[in-house]
C-alpha cells in the first residue's frame, strides 16, 4: 500500500514537472518569436538601387543598340530564359514575377504597347537544357533582346562544372548575337546556395566584361542589401512578390529603360503590391465539363514545348491592373498549367503563354495583326476574348465576318481555338456575345461563356458587379481570377490543392 502511494505521489510529481517544461517551452517559443518579429527587418518601402548596373553597361554597343531598339516604332519581342526564378511560378502568391511587371512596364508605355514578351523560365532549368532546348526557348520567338538568368541550379547540378556552365552561357550568347538580337546576362538573387554559386558568378561577370555583354548582377545587389531582403523571399532560394518587383526595378534601371516605366518606379511602395484576401467573395457556380476538357486534351499531352496565345483586348492584357501587382488571367492559367499540373515529363513545364493582347485591340485588328501576334509563334492554342466596349462597337456583321475569318486563319496554323465571352454585365453587348454562341455553335469552335457566368451569378447576388468588376466594366483582379478559375475548373483537371480554386482578392 504504502509503495502505491508512492508511485502515486511520483507520477504526480512527473506528470507536474512535465506539465511545467512544457509552459516554460511555450512561453520561451513567444518569447523567440516575438523577439525574431521585432528583430527580423521589415520589408521596406524602398531600398535605392541608384543607376544600379547602368553606368557598367554605358558604353557597350548593345546598350547603343538597345536604346535605339526601345525607340524604334515597330514592336520589339522580347524573350527571358532562366530558371524557376524566371519561370515566377508559386512564390509570388498568383501576383506578378519581375518579368510580368516587365510586361507591364512596356505595355503601359504607347510608344512600347504592341511589344511581345515571352517567359520561358522553366523550374529546375541549368544552362545544360539552355543547349538542349535553345530553340525551343530562344530562337523559335525571333527575338530582338534574350534576357538570360542561370546559375542557381548549375551550381548544384552533378557534373555541371563552372567551365562547362561559362562555355554554355557563351555559346548562349554567340548564337543570340548571330541571329541579330541582343543578349542580356543577369546573375539571380541571394540565396542558401550562395557560397557554391560564387565562383558561376564570378564566370558571369567575366564573360560580361571579355564580350562586352549587357549585365545585370542583381546577386551583387542583393548582397550588399542582404538585411533588406530577407524580407523580400519566399524561401531559401525563390523571391517573394516584393523580391520579383524588385528585380524588374533593378534590371530596368541598369539598362537605362526607365522612361518606360516609370509608372512601375513610382508606384513602388512595397507594401501596397498585395491585396487584401475577400472576406465574403461572391461565389461562382462552376463545373468541370468533359466535353469541352477533351478538346484542349491535345495541347496539354503534346510531349514538345507548346504556346498558348491570348488575343484580346484590356482584359486581357491586364494593363488595368497596374498599380497593385495584380496579374491578368492569362498568367493564372499558366501558372496552374506550367507548374501545378505538371507531371516527369520535362515539356509539361514547357506550356507558354504569349499574352499578345493590348487595350483596344478589335476582332479586325486581330485579324489583319494574326501573323504578328499569333501566327508566327506556330500556337498550339489561340484563345480569343474580343473586347466589347459600349463605345466604337463595330456593326454586328463586320464583327461576325471578321471573327470567323479569324477562327479560319488560326485553325489553318493547326491552332485549337479557344472563344471566350468577356466577362461583363452590360446589356448593349448582348447581339455581340449571340454573334459569338452562335460562331462557336455553327463551327464548332470551343467556347468558354464568361459573360453567361456573370449573368447568372448576379441574379442571385447583385452585387457582383462591385465585386469582380471596374466601374468602367473591365475586370478587376477578383475578376481576373475569376475568368481563369472558370477557364481551369472547366476545361482542365485541375489538382484539388490548386489555389486557383480558393484564392479571392478584395477589390471593393
């Protein structure tokens, strides 16, 4: 009996000694906590990136060339190859990556709004599949000016040696110089892997220096600014939205482009890029339909890289979005196409999207622009959203005669063509958006019905027009996302985890 109770007595006392660490472990983790919160810095409303790298690359022909190229009245296609940190995939929270805000930059400038730009980023890249995919990722775009940014991965690829990486990005840039473009070397941010990566680097920069290329050494930047930009991350390697609109900033200055974006310099408080998440969204009645999945089955299992072209109007090239870092749908769905519906096979990664669409741009103007804008891209899919604003509408039969030409040109290029109803509540556009149902109905073109959608959802909840849309009828970025999540729940299988399928921004 007695040496129950003391069993008893030392269980108690175990079960308090316990129960005591684990207060003390709890009240130490708040303390460590808020102590890492107060000393850990805050993301800063701006760090000076003064003439950043412009006054090393003053001088230099190509800069010559450049600044005669950003003057000049035909559109410029500019491509940027790299790795994931390119690719902008995931780490951004469905908000722009630097070559997104690029984007933005030039298409808000009149003298730049027709030019193209291309991502080809693609996760997991060294300049090993720079070699295999050159084409593919560089040369099949024609381009006028190449930015490339490798090294993360080639310092921690088996095999990939510092010579064997500077012979590639050489061989990078003697094939860029000989098609007539521009070659543009960058060096990625600050990361975990910074101690291997120095002497890739330090290849860069030399290569750089010998051949008198155009340089952008955001590495050196974030290196000298390491506390500012631990903010800036997503993770050890990745930036953050606010480490992506950083590094446009960045290369925007050293190339001394910033008459054309000074909109993007100015606006550049770091804290108002994100938006707030909606606490009460709208919801949107949406179904996956196997019908319509099974026609666009043949651009997602293609085995080869592929681009998506997006004509259209403001809606579609986003331009409205400009001052919260906002994306258009377009690079929503490629987000979920080119990262979270990937799969081993390497070219899953490898689904483009061209957004060639500019504010204003009418059936007509696709049509006589289709070799520009599409067809030379050789597009597995073009995608079109007229823009069908109350004022300067065509007549009904100009638009529907254009609009099939327009099928009939892209289905010649072996295009699948995507119709896709804007996403408005205006009634004057209704004989337009019939013109379209019936198109799609007679030729059996795929047609994504954004337009029904609004419809129906603000008859039950007639607020939706504040929710997803401008007060000018454009979409806002709730309506962006609604567009794409349409887009993804009903012509693709879409992983359940996607955060196309939970993610709102309060607009209101």
């Amino acid at each position: 009996m007695q040496r129950f109770r003391f069993l008893k007595l030392f269980q108690n006392k175990l079960l308090f000694g316990l129960g005591l660490t684990l207060i003390i472990l709890a009240l130490l983790s708040a303390i460590a906590f808020f102590l890492v919160k107060k000393l850990r810095p805050a993301v800063p409303q701006t760090i000076d990136i003064g003439e950043a790298d412009a006054p090393f690359n003053r001088g230099k022909a190509d800069r010559k060339a450049l600044q005669r190229l950003a003057k000049r009245e035909q559109p410029v296609t500019w491509v940027f190859a790299g790795d994931s940190i390119t690719h902008g995939c995931m780490h951004t929270d469905y908000l722009r990556n630097y070559q997104e805000y690029f984007t933005q930059a030039m298409k808000a400038s009149p003298q730049r709004a027709q030019d193209i730009v291309v991502n080809t980023g693609v996760s997991g890249a060294t300049t090993a599949e720079l070699m295999q995919y050159f084409d593919a990722w560089v040369m099949d775009y024609r381009p006028d000016v190449v930015f490339i940014c490798y090294g993360m991965n080639d310092c921690a690829a088996q095999g990939m040696t510092v010579e064997t990486y500077r012979q590639n990005l050489g061989e990078a840039v003697r094939r860029i110089r000989a098609s007539g473009a521009i070659p543009v070397l960058h060096t990625p941010n600050t990361s975990r892997r910074q101690r291997n990566i120095v002497p890739y680097l330090e290849a860069a920069r030399k290569l750089a220096e010998e051949e008198a290329v155009l340089f952008v050494d955001h590495n050196a930047f974030w290196s000298v600014h390491s506390r500012e930009v631990k903010n800036l991350m997503s993770d050890a390697i990745h930036p953050n939205e606010y480490g992506h609109l950083l590094l446009c900033r960045y290369l925007l200055q050293s190339l001394d482009l910033t008459p054309f974006a000074k909109g993007l310099l100015k606006s550049g408080s770091y804290r108002d890029i994100p938006l707030p998440p909606d606490q009460a969204p709208v919801p949107a009645p949406l179904s996956h339909d196997m019908q319509k999945s099974r026609l666009l089955a043949p651009c997602l299992s293609n085995g080869k890289p592929s681009v998506w072209v997006y004509l259209g109007g403001a809606a579609t090239a986003g331009t409205q979005l400009s001052a919260n870092g906002a994306r258009a749908y377009p690079e929503h769905i490629q987000e979920v196409v080119r990262w979270e519906m990937i799969d081993d096979e390497y070219t899953t990664r490898m689904r483009y999207c061209l957004n060639s669409a500019h504010p204003g741009d009418t059936v007509s103007d696709m049509l006589a622009h289709y070799d520009d804008w599409a067809g030379r891209f050789r597009p597995a899919l073009v995608s079109i959203m007229p823009e069908l604003e109350a004022d300067g509408l065509v007549s009904e039969d100009v638009f529907e005669r254009d609009l099939a030409a327009l099928v009939r040109r892209a289905r010649a290029d072996g295009a699948l063509v995507l119709l896709q109803t804007p996403l408005l509540l205006r009634e004057e556009a209704g004989a337009y958006l019939s013109v379209m149902r019936r198109l799609a109905d007679a030729q059996g073109v795929l047609l994504l019905d954004h337009a029904l959608l609004a419809q129906q959802v603000a008859e039950q909840y007639p607020n939706t027009g504040d929710k997803w849309l401008f007060s000018n009828g454009l979409p806002n970025a709730e309506g962006e996302l609604i567009i794409a999540r349409n887009f993804c729940v009903t012509l693709l299988t879409v992983p359940k985890k996607s955060r196309i399928l939970t993610k709102d921004y309060s607009c209101v």
